[in-house]
C-alpha cells in the first residue's frame, strides 16, 4: 500500500464513530401503569417506555416480570430487580435492550445505592 492510500485508509478509521459498547444496569425496573417502564439504578432514572410515546426496542426480553420475586402496587403493575444489557442515549432514556436478567427483590433493598420505589 502506497503513502498516500494508507492515510487515506487511517484517517477513515479515525473518524469513524466508535461503536457504543451496551451497558450493564441494574436496580429496579418498575411498571407502574400501562405503558409506562422505567429503570432505576445508582446513576438514577432511565426511561424505558412512555405511554404513546418512546418504546426502547427489545422490551420482549423484560417478560412478565410478575411471574418473578415481584411488588404489585397497582393491581397487575408494580416492580421488579433486574439487570439489563441496553444501550442509552446518555441522558436517561434506554434506547435498545439487549437482555434481561430478574433478580431477587432483596438483591436491589439491600443496595445501598437505591431507594425502594413507592
């Protein structure tokens, strides 16, 4: 490869945007009303779905999070714990979920990072 084809190719590379890595977030992962989901983890809340309004890609791997180790606070709405492969936008709004993992109620009340939802 000659000079000029070379760093043609590495400034291509450079400048290319890199590719987010997904994230792991856990905490709670509440569903208070229909359509309403959110996640809530030490770094604080991350929308997940909001009634008539966004809808992260990849909710079908949350599941039925009452079948779990669940608080129902309004009749068949109410919270998990979890952890979550997503990705975000970096300002509170979850824009994929890659995967989900329920987690027992206790794991999230005994982490000192996060208050019991209400």
């Amino acid at each position: 490869m000659n000079g000029i084809a070379l760093a043609s190719t590495l400034v291509l590379v450079l400048a290319a945007p890199a590719a987010m890595a997904a994230e792991n977030r856990c905490g709670w992962v509440e569903n208070p009303t229909p359509g309403n989901w959110w996640l809530t983890d030490r770094d604080g809340q991350w929308i997940i779905m909001s009634q008539g309004g966004h809808e992260a890609p990849g909710m079908e791997h949350i599941g039925d999070i009452s079948a779990g180790d669940y608080v129902a606070t309004n009749g068949n709405y109410g919270y998990a714990c979890g952890c979550m492969k997503v990705d975000t936008d970096g300002e509170g709004m979850i824009t994929r979920i890659h995967s989900f993992r329920q987690l027992a109620i206790a794991k999230c009340e005994n982490d000192s990072a996060l208050s019991t939802p209400q």
